[in-house]
C-alpha cells in the first residue's frame, strides 16, 4: 500500500496526550478489556455524521456501547443471500455473539443522507438514482419510510423522514430471526431515538402514541 | 413499530446530565453544526467494538470525524452493481459530498471479526461459511489478507491478520475511482493505524518499511 | 498517599451531569439531610455485587436505606473480643444509634461468593481452605448453612446455600443483645430477601412455612 | 427463623412498580448480567450512610460498580490471621477474581462513624473504648488519621478526619500484597474522594498537592 502516509502531527500530539492523560489513569481498565474481552450492554446504531457522538450524550465510557454508524443510521431488511451485508453482520455479531440486551437506533436532526434521499424521492436528483450511486442505492431502504410520510413543508417532509429512518430500521431489524427471538424472548429490546443537533433535544419512540416524544 | 421500548432509566439521566453540562456549556457550537452543517477534516473507518473509540484517543470534538465503524473496520472492493453497500455510500459521502482531507482506516487488537475469519479461513469455523451467515460473508473481504499471512503461531497470524484488515482497505478504497482521483490530485490522504487497547498503543503503517510502528 | 490517581474522566462528567440536574433539583433535600442528619426507615444488608442494587428494586430515595454491602451479605454471629468487625459495627450502629425499624438482608442469584463456599465446603477449593484466603475465612460464616443442605444437584445445593445466606444471617442477628432486644421489644423486625436477577424475581422469606416464597 | 416478618407493604408495592418498569424495560440486560456474570470497571468503598448512593452521583448502571459499604469506608491493614475481615474478603474478590481497574474510597460530610472516632479519640466517648463496642474497635482503624490532624475546631478537625479516612484506606490498601502487585503491574489504581452531602460538592484526592480538590 503505497499511498499511505503518516498521520497528521496534531493527531499524533493529541494521542500521546491521550495516552498521557486518560489512558494512563485508566490502564487497569484497558489492560482488563483487553484480557476479559467486551460485554457491551447495548448496541447503538447511529449516523456517520460527525456531529452525533452517542457516547458524549450518554457519558459512556469505553466498554459500554458496541456501534455501528452508517449513513442515516439504516438497517437493510434481512437478506441472507451470500453478499456483503455490513449492517447486518453487525446486528448478527451484537445480537448472537455479543448477546447485547439494547439495541438503540439513534437518527438526528440535519441528516444529510435523509436529505438525499428527500432529494431523490421526489424526483429532484437524479444523479442518486444511478445505478453506480452508492449513497443513492444505501438510501433505497428508505424509500417505504417516504411513501409514509404526510402532507406538509419539504422541511417538515424531510424531518418526518429523519424519524422515519429510526422507524424502518427498527421494522427491519424485526425481519432478522435472532433479532426477533430475541425480542420475544425478552432478552433483547429495541429503542428509537431522535437528536435535535442544535437544540440538544432527545426524543425517543413511543410506541403507545406512535409518536417521538422528549425524553 | 409496536416492538420499540422505552429508554434505560440511566441513560435518560445521564442524558438530562449531558444536557445541563456539555450541552448548555457548548450550546453556540452546537447551533452553529446545526446551521452550517458539517465540515469534519477526517473520515475514521473503524471497528463496533466497544473498547475502540477514536473520538477518545484523539480527544476530537463534536464535528470532527466523519465515523463509519463496522466489524472489523473493514472496506470492500469497489462494486457499483446497483446493490446496497452501506460502507462504500460512506466513503462515498465523505469523500465527493463532504470532501474530507483524510480516510483514516483503525484497526484494534482482539478483535472478535478478525479472528472469526482467521479461524473461517483455517477451516475450523464451518458455521461462518454458510451462506446465511452475514459476519462470515462480511469477513470473506479479509481472505486476501489471509492469503498473505506469513507462517508464525496462531496469535501471532491473528495479530497479522488485524493489520492486514487495514492494508486490504487501504487497498479496497483505492479501487473506488473518486478515491484515486482524490488522492492522485493531492486532494485527499490515507492513513493505517491500529491500535493496541491493552497497552494503549497506537502503530501507523509507514510504506516505506512496509510495517506498523508505533507513532 | 503516592499512588492515587485522578478520577476518569467519564465519571467526572457524569458527576457534573448529576450535579446540574438531580442534585439541583433536589437541593434543599440534600441541605436538609446535611443539617438533619440520616434518619433512615431500615438497614439493609445486601452483596457487594455489581448486579444488585436495593435502591434501584425499591425506588429508595437519598436518607432511605442504611445500607452494608459484603460478600454474600452475611452477618458473623455477636464475638464481642475487641476485635474488628466491620459488619458488626454497622448492626450496632443502625439499630443502637440510628434506631432503624427494618433490617433487611437481601440475598441473590448467581452470587459469587456463595459458590466459592459451596465448592470449598464439597472440598474441591483447596486454596480458599488457606489460613491467608480472606473470602474463605468469610465465607467460613456460611458453613452451617452448607451443612443443612438438602440431596440435590450442584446447581440446586448452590441455590439453596444462597438461601441459606439469609438465613444464616437472620439467625446470627438474633444472637445480638441489642437486636434480640430491640425484636422483643417490637421495635426492630428482620426480613429475608432473595432477588433473582436474570428473572427480576424478589422471595421474602415465610417463617411459618420456612420457604422463600416470591412476594 | 421464626423472627422473620413479612415485606412492609410499600415496599412490596415499589418492588411491583420496579418491575412492571425498570426491570421489565431492561430484561434484556439483567438476563444479560445473570447469564454472563459480572464484568464491573471499579469498585467502590463507601459508607453505609444512607445520604450517600454513589450509583446516583455517577449515572451507574446495574452491573458497572462493585460496592463494599461499611461504617466510615474505611479499610483495615492486611492481617491475614485467619479470622473473619469481611471488608479485606470483598477487596481480595474484586482484585484477584473480578479484575477491576479501579478502587474508588468515597468518604462524605457529616460521617457519624468518623464523628464517633473524633469524640473516642479526644476522650469524650468512653463507651466506644469499650472492648464490646463494636463501633469503637471498628474505628481503631482510623486513630492513625486522628494522630496526624492539624490544629482547629472541632468541626474543622472533624471534616479533617473524614479526609483522613479516605486517605487512611487508600493506605491500607496499599498493605495487601494483590492491591500492591496490581498497582505496581498498571492494572488498578486507586482513588479517593469526598462527597459534600449538602453542597453536592465532590473533591478528590490529588497526590502532587497532598490535598482534596473539587473535581
């Protein structure tokens, strides 16, 4: 691999900063999770965004949350047919070797990959219809979410699509076996949630209301 | 969604405290990420794991990193057959929408993907073979890497085979014709690491030597 | 003190979170508890394990519960030789100095401690029959319990020896002056608890069938 | 055991509604815990006082703290005689069985154990030099923190003497030979800290400066 290079220097300082600081003063720690393994309580399945950090908003700590961030937080329906599923091996690895308790689907407000798929499904990019569009194709699994959605402003549209992207992935991991006999096992529970990246806003899914309500 | 349960009591208070700390003391930039939308410097390609948080080693703030994290922080060939590949639309995202000036690829000791493909490829995992198995098909990317395992004990070609997940994405992701062209251009730069959780180490792949060294 | 360490950061924050909101809100309650000192309703006696918290099983608010946590939640008989006993100190301190009306001893699934005794008692942990293994001298405490036992299989004998905990504690109380005569006098009285964790069971102990029944 | 009585009423009412709620939301997560054991980051020594949770302080969740309370937090010398210490047994089993990366001394404000200790060691509680009082001898522990206290009031001197029980276990610890090798090996540290109950104030204990500092 010819085209790699090395790290840029403020990252490096930073991580001999890091190693300085909280690595040293907690080495019992790291050296514990190293030897004893991961026992994640939760799976979180969140956005790439770089403006969403569930282990900021829930003061987690490293060990606690197994996560798997794609565009738009998106859970495909369950397709064993031998291709590459990295959503799904994901979910497969929490849920049947991690044995994980939650798994949390955490969308958020301003979801740029939401916004695409706005953009295509009503027909105003056509370049995300493409075949050779990976976002484009990714975004497809949102598609029924948008069929869902009701009359109103394209803002008000693209942020009822925002939640619907927490409610199809949390249809779709229902789709997977393991996750289902899990579910009604009651080893295993799934939540939605919501973040309003400006406001700090948290809203989970109710499902008595069928609404996303403030926490 | 009738299967969504309300969230964990703990993490709604600590939620609450994150709100009233690290929120309200941050609130201006946190509007400002709303309103301007993201600008991260770098996309991290990392792994689920629970023990490996890169916003942590490089103490990176809200809006930094662009984080796509699946198992074993691994990127398949460029393959535009008009099916879903969550993490080629995150590359593609980040590098032709967000422009991003560096991919960084993570990989970690102990990683549970890796050695699940080790032992796939040495034929003692049968279960991983099946078609249906979504982590067995997913780490079927890691096969070239194992192809050029050299000989050694089994934990030592497991430790291999952990910087090879990073030098067969490194490698993947130049097959994705907008990556070249970035990086031909001078636009864009990739990065290997891996780090050592126990020991808190962190090695980058230097090309010239062929080899992980610790930064 | 040389070798102390400053506390991790994620509990720094989560402290700042607490601080900000539950303590803030309930701030007159805790000056009062500060100007009024604890008048705790019960003493409760539970393990020290991870898995089992009596404020959480019984929604217990700040100044509720006085509460000793040790291995196995055990209670040595009254040996009033000038020694040390830390559990002894805590009975006497609850019922002579606090005057609870409760002391509660809360017993558990799948305790660590209970097990050790079972397989130290079937002979088959030799290093915790040494004069230097703390927890086997401890656990020496259980050792009638052990020998009570019922025919069973392992598993049945180690579930009930975690019975035997409670009840081997409740009898070793009563051999307390002070709380022989503050249960005559009807102004103390002991209860039994055994909390299934995986089932979220909770059995009180019925003395007028000697079982644990779930309440 | 014919001295047991029966659950108070509402306490057997909480434990229904803890249940129907918190249980029931997280049953995932407690037959996690009861199926995969404990894996706690820390253990805590904090006193039994009922004003003082340390799960509500730090957001803890079921399974993340090992917890020993005892009158004073306070840990005795490493004595390994044969008789019965029941704190030294909770220490030895979250070293050497669990593995924790931290010990965390949590004393507080107006300790009525240290506060005990005080008038003893000034002469004005001749009842707690008793050989029978259990209370007195369990303070012994901390006459060596009584002898190093400045010049002050009474109060001054008192709130000096809580510190010192901090700093008198954190030494203790420092005498069993397994709390020594982990420290020495990288993988525990110790910590100590100060909770004021009715300011909500934390302070921890900071070597370079030999003094208590909020955090």
């Amino acid at each position: 691999m010819q085209h790699a290079r090395p790290l840029p220097g403020y990252l490096v300082k930073r991580y001999h900063g890091w190693k300085a600081t909280t690595y040293s003063e907690n080495e019992g720690w790291y050296r514990h999770l190293a030897a004893q393994g991961q026992h994640p309580r939760a799976m979180v399945i969140s956005c790439c965004d770089s403006r969403v950090h569930v282990t900021s908003i829930f003061g987690a700590d490293t060990g606690e949350f197994f996560i798997h961030r794609n565009i738009a937080n998106l859970v495909p329906p369950y397709e064993p047919d031998g291709n590459q599923h990295g959503t799904s091996a994901a979910v497969e690895y929490a849920v049947t070797a991690l044995k994980v308790a939650h798994v949390i689907v955490l969308g958020h407000s301003g979801c740029g990959g939401v916004q695409g798929c706005y953009e295509m499904c009503e027909g105003r990019a056509p370049q995300l219809e493409e075949k050779s569009s990976f976002v484009g194709r990714w975004m497809d699994i949102l598609r029924p979410g948008f069929e869902r959605l009701g009359p109103g402003t394209d803002a008000e549209r693209r942020g009822a699509l925002e939640k619907q992207a927490v409610l199809v992935s949390l249809a779709n991991l229902m789709s997977f076996p393991f996750v289902k006999d899990a579910v009604e096992a009651g080893t295993l529970s799934l939540h939605g949630l919501w973040n309003d990246i400006g406001a700090g806003g948290l809203e989970a899914y109710d499902p008595a209301t069928d609404s996303f309500r403030q926490v």
